[in-house]
C-alpha cells in the first residue's frame, strides 16, 4: 500500500467546510476511513480511458425539460414549518457578519 | 513615485425574466411576501428532483449567441459547494467543466473608436435567496427569504480587456443595450436583475504583464462602478508605491464609507469543490437548436436606428439616440403609436425624459409618465393649448403628481391665452413700465426686445402665447 491519500490537515480543513466539529478521534477515524475509500476506488486509475470521452452522468439521458410555466407553491406556513425558528415569515439564523455569498 | 493604470475585467450576473425558476415552478415575481414563492425543490429539501426550464437554457443560448460565443453541442451543470444560510442546499448549481457559451466578445465604443471586449464565457447558474437583519431591537440575527433561491442566472465573465472608466462605462451600457434587445432579462438594476462585479488589477503605465487581481462585489450601480473603479485603482498605487503588495482576495464596496474592504478570509475559504450534479442530466444543444434560436434574435440596434429613419422620417441622431436601449425605443413608438407626432415625441424624449430616466437611474418602462401620456403632453402643444414653456411645468408637475397632462391643464388653468386683447393688455401695461427698454428699442438697440417679451410672459403667468406676444409687440413698437 502507498502513503496515505488522506492527512489530518485535510480532514480538518473538509470539516471546516461542511460546517463539522471533529473530536482528535473522530479526525483520526475519519483520516482511516476516507484514506480506504479513496485508496479501493483508486482501482480505477489502473484503466486506460485515453481514448474515453468525459463522462457527467451514468444515464444515457439529455435535455430533460420543463414548460415556463408557474405551479403552485408552498404556504409560508408550510414553508417554514421545519424551521426551529422564524420571525415575520422569514427564516431565523445566526448573524452573519459578512454580506454576499458566492452567487 | 511609479505611474500606475487600470486594468479592467467584469462579472456580470443577469437575472432572467422566466416566469418560473430554473429547477421548479415557482413564481420569480419579484417584491412578493418572504418565503411565498418557495417549494420543496428550491428550499433544497431532501428527496426532490430538480428539472430544468427550457426556457432558460433558451435564454443562455440566446445570450451566448449574441456575445458571439461558440456554443458546445454539449453542456451541463455542476454544484459550486459552500455554506451560506441563503443557499438551501449548501451548493449552487452551476456550470464549470462544461459550459453553454465560450469564447465570445463584445464591440464597444469609446471616444469614437471601436474596441473589442473579449467574453470568456457564458454560463447559468441559480440564484441564492436573500438576507436582512431582523426587526427586533438588539437581536443581532439575520433572516432569511427564499422566495429568490433558485431564480435563474447568466453569468458573463470578460476578459480584463478594460483600462479606464469610459471603458467601463461603454461595457455596462453595450451589454445592457443587448440584454434588453434580445429580451432575456429587464437588467433592473434596482431589483438586483443585473449585478455587476469588477476584477481590478493596476500595472505600471506602458507594461504588459498583469498585476494581482482584486475581485470587488457589492456594487449596486454603475455610479458605484465608477466610484469603486476610481478608489481601488489609487488604493493598488498607493499599496504599491508605498513597497507593499496587493493580495489577490475578494472585497466589499462599503458605500458608506465609500472604500473597499476586505473579506475575512475565514468566511471565504474558497474550495468550491465543483463537481458534476448527479441529479441532473447533459444538455444537448444540437446545430438545428443554435440556429433556430440565432433566427428568431429580434432587430438589433443598427437596424431599428435605420428603420427609425426611414419609417419617422427622424434625423440619424435622433435615431441613434431613441434606440440606445430598447425600452426607449418601444417607449417612442409606443407615444407615436398613441398619436404623437414623432419629430415632436423626439425632441421631448431626447431632453426631459432621457434627463429624468437617467437621474432616476429608471428604465422607460418604470418612466412615471407613460408613452400615451407624452403623447397627450405633445398633443397639447401642437393643437395650441399651451405653449411649450407651460409644457415644461406640466411635465414635471405630471411626474410628480401621477396625474395626466390634460388634468393639471385643467386644473391649475394653464390654457393658453389666445385672446389677443387680453395679451395686447399685458404688452400695453408692460410698454407704459419699461420706457427705457422701448426707448432703446427705438434708438435701433433691438436686444433690448427679449427683455420685454420676458416681461410680457411673466405677467401672464407664461399663459399668453408667444408668437402672439411677439406680434403685437412689433406692430406697438415698428
Ligand atoms: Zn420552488
């Protein structure tokens, strides 16, 4: 077996991103795990696809389409019924600080 | 000290005028209650299934075609993945390995020359929802509207082809210009319908090689465009000369404080891990598709200017003018339509209406007094019921007021006064006060005539009619 895929800096720095709070470890389980993963689907790598134009999806499909046209939406009541907590029919989170996320 | 320049590339996000959004059906009405144009499929719940518009794949294409982008018989969406509370499912769908529109440009002109801005490319994605903070005194919470989550959006991204501001000012407008024509979008930049973001980086004037690029967001107007381009470009000389190094990072326009600022680099750890949406299939654009679309782009500036010409017998300046952006042209023929005479509709459009829309940064078709009410306003004058002095006051007492022309002649009783021994009593009390003015009048001074046509206009309120005033006056004093 070759040396690790998966080090600890970047379990942490993939928790960082999803938003998750690791234990040392649940870092070191973690490490393990995706390191096996990683290293059984690497088989893969051993096939010649040269010649084997990008795949996107596993479905031979394309161009599947909707009409513009309007259908009905939820309540708000429903829309916001999950929400642990709500203020004037909007969703309520923490602060956030910085303005404009990615789009 | 180094003499350093501008070099200027933008990322334009154009939301689309679909009806519904681009994976679910949902409303993209704009201004509805929070939260009421949302369903299971645009708040991201588990075990949906997106489906794609056509009409927006449509609207790239149509883009994409009119930036003079190639278009890949193949194309598809990716998920750009970060946290935010405004993106349901923690990732946007996007388009990053195989994208709709590549390697386009774009003509603007500038000073009177052409310049070609080259487009990098033309991609769709989906919106994100919005943030506003919450009512209650001291909660430092924020809230969160979906209603906008999943609207869809062109993004187009130039080339860093720009060095000044005219350049910029040129791109904003040319790519308005198209966007409005080929119908994709209504680019209200009020309702955030067409973003702009700037790259700036600053070289040293007379070199070629490219400085470190700063990305800038937050920028609601061309005004702040021209604000922003202007501070970062002294901010990057001045970090410079002073031996420091600009960073490549993302800022924020503070219109406040007017400055830029930066990102804490902690909120924008910038690892999108982009890959392939399983959940939706390719996009096969065949040539037939391309063509049909590029067939069916409707007339262009060039060719409505020359229409104008021939069909309203305007003058060419008067054309170009009227067609710079298609809501002012559907406003001037919708006022002809109406009854407006079109050299008259002309000249009320290219001064007083241009002026307001620009000062209110509005589109015609936001323009409080509507095409049919210009051309009531002009009927006015032609037919004689007031005169155009008195048309300037009814226009801006129109805008204010939202009433129509003839209602505020009505009221206010602006009709003309055509009666010519009620003007000839106005010219006789003004002779008996002004015996200097007639005096120089005589002695061959005839400047001196203006001055009592003023005063003869201003006794009457501005209701007297002009070539009446002028008449009698002549005869009075010849
Ligand atoms: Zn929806």
């Amino acid at each position: 077996m070759t040396s690790p895929r998966i080090d600890e800096e970047m379990v942490r720095h993939v928790a960082t991103l999803a938003r998750l709070e690791l234990s040392d470890d649940e870092v070191e389980g973690f490490r393990t795990d995706l390191d096996m993963i990683l290293t059984h689907s690497s088989q893969l790598d051993e096939l010649d696809t040269t010649d084997v134009p990008p795949t996107s999806h596993s479905l031979p499909l394309s161009n599947v389409f909707r009409e513009d046209v309007i259908t009905p939406s939820l309540t708000p009541e429903d829309a916001l019924s999950n929400a642990p907590e709500q203020e004037d029919g909007y969703f309520k989170v923490p602060a956030v600080i910085q303005e404009g996320g990615g789009a | 000290m180094t003499q350093y320049e501008s070099v200027i590339g933008f990322e334009v996000h154009v939301e689309l005028n679909t009806q519904t959004k681009i994976f679910c059906g949902c409303s993209t009405r704009f201004g509805a209650p929070p939260n009421t144009q949302v369903c299971p499929i645009c708040l991201g719940m588990p075990g949906t299934l997106p489906v794609v518009n056509r009409q927006a794949i449509e609207h790239t294409i149509r883009t994409a075609i009119a930036l003079n982008c190639t278009i890949p018989e193949h194309s598809n969406f990716d998920r750009k993945n970060y946290y935010y509370p405004d993106l349901p499912k923690s990732y946007q769908v996007s388009q990053n390995y195989a994208i709709t529109g590549l390697a386009g440009w774009l003509d603007i002109e500038v000073a009177g020359e052409t310049k070609r801005v080259r487009i990098n490319n033309v991609h769709l994605e989906e919106d994100a929802g919005k943030l506003v903070h919450s009512n209650i005194p001291g909660d430092e919470s924020s809230l969160v509207d979906l209603n906008r989550a999943g609207t869809p959006l062109i993004e187009i991204v130039s080339e860093p082809d720009m060095g000044t501001a005219d350049d910029a000012v040129a791109y904003m407008n040319t790519l308005k210009n198209i966007l409005e024509y080929i119908d994709v979008s209504d680019c209200n930049m009020h309702e955030g319908r067409l973003r702009f973001e700037l790259n700036i980086s600053v070289r040293e004037v007379g070199t070629e090689k490219l400085g470190t690029k700063v990305e800038i967001k937050n920028l609601n107007s061309m005004k702040t465009v021209l604000k922003c381009l202007d501070h970062e470009t002294r901010r990057q000389s001045e970090l410079l000369n002073a031996g420091g190094r600009v960073l490549q990072e993302t800022r924020l326009w503070d219109e406040a404080a007017a400055m830029t600022r930066a990102m804490r680099s902690k909120e924008v750890a910038h690892d999108y891990r982009y890959f392939p949406d399983p959940d939706l299939v390719d996009i096969h654009i065949p040539a037939e598709w391309r063509e049909e679309v590029r067939a069916s782009l409707p007339e262009l500036q060039e060719a409505k200017r020359r229409r104008f010409v021939e069909q309203y017998a305007l003058p060419e300046y008067d054309a170009k003018q009227l067609t710079n952006s298609q809501g002012v042209a559907k406003y001037f023929e919708s006022a002809v339509a109406a009854g407006g005479a079109p050299k008259a509709v002309s000249n009320w459009m290219m001064t007083e209406v241009l002026r307001e829309l620009n000062e209110r940064e509005m589109t015609a078709s936001e323009f409080p007094l509507k095409p049919a009410g210009l051309a009531e306003l002009v009927g006015l004058i032609d037919s004689g019921k007031i005169n155009s002095k008195t048309a300037k006051h009814v226009f801006a007492r129109t805008l204010e007021t939202g009433a129509a022309p003839t209602q505020i002649v009505e009221q206010e009783g602006l009709v003309q006064i055509d009666d010519s021994s009620e003007v000839e009593k106005w010219v006789d009390e003004t002779l008996a006060e002004n015996a200097d003015a007639v005096a120089k009048i005589q002695a061959g001074q005839t400047k001196a005539m203006q001055a009592l046509v003023g005063q003869v206009m201003k006794k009457s309120r501005g209701k007297a009619n002009p070539r009446m005033v002028n008449e009698i006056l002549a005869k009075k004093l010849g």
